[in-house]
C-alpha cells in the first residue's frame, strides 16, 4: 500500500483515456486548458493527505462505525477536494454490501476487494447513476431506442458486456475509476438494466464528452471561484464496454435495482450538507460585506434581507449536525447519517437557494456584472477611474469592493452560477425524492396519535379517551410526562389511553 504524490495522480492520468471538450478529443488531459484547474484541485487533494506512514491511506476509505468516525470524515472533507465528497459511492457501496449478499453472497465480497484496491492504490473514483432515459413517459424495456439505459448486451464466461450513457457524471474525466449504479427501480422482465459495476475510466470503449464552467479565459483572476475551484461533467458513453465477473456488483436481481441508489443517495446528500452550510455562511459573509461596501449596512429593507440569509444558513447547519449525529447502522455495524434529517435538510437548502441568491444580488446591486476587472486595475491609464470611481466610502477601497463584485458575480451570475442554480436543485435526486424519502422516513402515525390526542379523538381499536384531551393540547408532545415524539424511536407511538396506533 503507497499513496500517490501530487505528481504521481498527474502522472496517472496519462493512461490512453479517450476524452473529449469543446468538440475535440484530447490527447494529454493534464495539458488541457480547461482541464487544469480541475486536475490543480484534485492534486492539492492528495498533497494535502498523502502520508509515507506503512498502511496509511486517504480518510476516504475510512469506513465510519461511530458518531466520532463521522466527525472525523465531515472534517476531513471540508478540507479535501471534491473527489472526496464523490467517493460516498464507496459508502453507498458498503452500505448496500450486507442486503446484496442476501442474492449473491460474491457480491459483497467484490465490493469489499474493490474498495480494498481503490485504497491500497489511492484511487479516485466518481460514481455514474443517470442515464439518458430517452422518452421519460416510457419504461426502460419499453423505449424505443434500447440502449436510453445502460444494460447488459452480451455475457461472456468471465464478465458481461455493457452499453449505454451515463450523464452529468462529475469528474469522470479526471478520477480512475467508474462505479455506475441502476437509475431506478427496476421491474421483471427488465432484468439486463438492473446492474452495477466498476471499470476503469481508461477501459476499452469508454469515451467522456465533457462539459465545464472553467474560465475560457486568459486571465482568470477575474473569476475567484471558479477560477480556482471547477470540476467537469462527463456524457460517459460505454460503447460495448466488457466488465470483468470480479467488478461486477448486480447482474439481473430487479429487487435490489433500488438499493444502490438510494444508499447512495443517502451518503450523497448528507455529505452535500457541510458544503452547503459553507456555501450560505459565504453568501451571508458577502451579503454582510457588499453592504458595508455600498454604506447600505443599516438600510432596514438590506438588514431584513441579511437577517433572512442568516437564517437559511443557521437551518442548513443545524439540519447537518441532526443528520450526523442521529445515526444508524447497517448489518455490518457500519455507521450512516439519518435518513430523516439528511433529505428534509438536502430539500430545505434547495428550496430556499434561489432566493438566498436573489437577496445577496439585491443588495450588491447592478455592478455584479458590470463591474470593471483586475487587468483594467493594472493599466495605467484606466486604473484611476477604478480607483476613483470603485470607492463608495472612504475606509473600503475600491479595488477591494470591485472584488467582492467579482467574487458575487462568479458564485451567482455567471457560469459557475448558472451550474449552482441547477445542480442545487437536482445534484443527488431532485427535490421530490428528498421529499419521498422524508415522507418514508417521518414517523407520521406518531404525528397523528399526537394530533388524535390533542383533538379528543379515539384512535381504532383504543379505549375511550381521557376527558382532559383538551388540556393536553396545550402540551401535545408530553403524555403523563413522557415524550411521545417517537419519530427516531423503532416503537410504535402511544396514545394518552396507552394503547399503540
């Protein structure tokens, strides 16, 4: 077991890959342009934790068992690039390892010798779950084009061939490995779509169409954020693409089509929550700044809008620190976040994104976009009027408001923000599957033994209700002193005449 440098990543992704950006192929990713900041990211990533200690490897692959190994990946994550954030597929993976063994006990021990090889050789993987779906009316065996999913085409006697696309894959391009994992439940007859594999991102007939929000620009100082921090979504098209029987996690088992995603929807969305508490904390920062800037800090309507921010931020917070505190276990004692609280929270933060964005370029104002640059700073002979004009008040320069501009501008107006808009609303499931998941795991009989209560109403099958009902409705989550909020207890909940609904 050795841990990659920096250089060594670099190095590895000269592997033959077939790629493409901008309707070229590429024929050295780490020399293209629009590339560089992604690959630039990831390096840090592994510079930042690589270790010469004997057996050391990324915190990653640490498989958590308890609310302290949770801790300790959320803080490792925030320091780490995104491909951190990416390998919850692992996580999804191992979560799902102990159900799949029920179909096929080789499942589980696949997983477990992958995610052992992706370790040992300081791997990155991204994980591949959407596929182009063609006429989203029609199910997978009825589409008219077969290959709108990612099926099974061929079977060989050591793996099976694949077909199909997978889409708006992040980091497919610039990571080793590809797990790709069913869009969705599937049913009989549509066994050859229920599979889940792994294959290398240089395997033969593997070819990546990317997209980016990376500055096409020269000079990038222009663009703070993105500038620094971007990352490609690949079109992953897998032309015949043989995967050997070893990598091979679900072949044909319909019933457990679903599983895999919505494991790693889980690990998905909960990592996604410290991401988005930092992103809001940032947002009321700017919000908190442009203001002062623009001498509006004390304006009632802007501190309402600030006092609403900060608000959104709090909740996203709080909502994290439930989610990885109220945790569960599989079957092989592995720790995970609540369901309840991970999806409400995921839901919450999309939901109230676009409006957060809305108040942050209300109070900026117009220059968000027409803000002048870094480069018309530097020249002489317009430098002044930035200066001169920039300024809004005397103890804020105006070089230092026109960056606040550009750093509002690429979060929230421009390609990066454009990609922030939509991905906050779909990245990890859209909105409706946080809100399925939540209804799901919302312990609604206890809600309504609560609301039968306090209305005086007699549930089926219980003895007739205590005349006080009316003065418990003052303190309906308290029964003879006992809380029967029971959303995060496995027992059923209990009425005031003590008998279960």
């Amino acid at each position: 077991m050795a841990m990659m440098t920096a250089e060594q990543y670099r190095e590895s992704l000269r592997d033959g890959r077939l790629t493409y950006v901008d309707g070229h192929s590429i024929a050295d990713i780490t020399q293209e342009p629009c590339m560089r900041t992604a690959i630039d990211w990831v390096a840090e990533g592994y510079q930042r934790f690589y270790s010469t200690e004997p057996g050391a490897y990324n915190p990653m692959y640490a498989m958590p068992s308890s609310k302290d190994d949770l801790a300790k990946r959320a803080e490792a994550g925030s320091q780490a690039d995104i491909t951190f954030a990416l390998a919850a597929v692992v996580l999804a993976l191992m979560t799902a390892a102990p159900e799949l063994a029920k179909s096929n006990p080789e499942y589980k021990r696949r997983i477990e010798k992958f995610v052992d090889h992706c370790r040992r050789k300081d791997l990155r993987v991204c994980e591949a779950i959407s596929d182009a779906k063609g006429d989203r009316s029609l199910a997978p065996s009825k589409q008219p084009d077969a290959d709108a999913y990612v099926h099974v085409v061929d079977r060989k006697a050591d793996g099976i061939v694949v077909r199909g696309c997978k889409m708006h894959i992040t980091s497919a391009a610039v990571v080793h490995e590809i797990v790709v994992l069913p869009t969705k439940h599937m049913k009989p007859g549509e066994e050859q779509y229920a599979v889940a594999f792994a294959v290398p991102v240089n395997a033969p007939g593997i070819k990546i169409l990317n997209t980016t929000y990376a500055p096409r620009v020269e000079d990038a100082r222009h663009f703070p954020a993105s500038g620094k921090r971007s990352m490609p979504e690949g079109f992953v098209v897998f032309d015949d693409v043989f995967v050997p029987t070893e990598r091979v996690f679900l072949d044909g088992e319909v019933k457990h089509s679903s599983l895999l995603a919505h494991s790693l929807g889980l690990w998905e969305r909960a990592g996604g929550l410290w991401g988005s508490a930092h992103q809001a904390d940032l947002m009321v920062g700017l919000a908190a700044l442009i203001a002062e800037a623009n001498g509006l800090e004390k304006t009632p309507h802007i501190r309402d809008k600030i006092n609403e921010m900060i608000v959104y931020a709090t909740m996203i917070r709080a909502g994290a620190e439930a989610a990885w505190s109220k945790t569960g276990f599989n079957a092989d004692g592995m720790v995970q976040p609540d369901q309840l609280f991970t999806n409400v929270t995921k839901y919450f933060a999309a939901y109230h994104y676009h409006e957060v964005v809305r108040n942050l370029q209300d109070i900026a104002g117009a220059l968000v976009v027409t803000a002048p640059t870094v480069a018309d700073l530097e020249n002489p002979e317009t430098a002044g009027y930035v200066h001169k004009y920039m300024r809004a008040r005397a103890d804020v320069p105006g070089e230092d408001r026109m960056r606040l501009f550009h750093l509002i501008r690429d979060l929230t107006a421009d390609a990066m923000g454009g990609w922030e808009m939509v991905t906050k609303s779909l990245a990890g499931g859209g909105m409706y599957a946080q809100r399925s998941v939540a209804r799901t795991h919302y312990d609604l009989a206890a809600a309504k033994s609560i609301a039968q209560e306090a209305a005086g109403i007699k549930p089926a099958g219980a003895a007739p209700v205590a005349n006080d009902a009316s003065a418990n409705a003052a303190t309906p989550s308290r029964t003879n002193g006992t809380s029967t909020d029971s959303r995060h207890q496995a027992q059923a909940p209990v009425s005031a005449a003590g008998v279960k609904s």
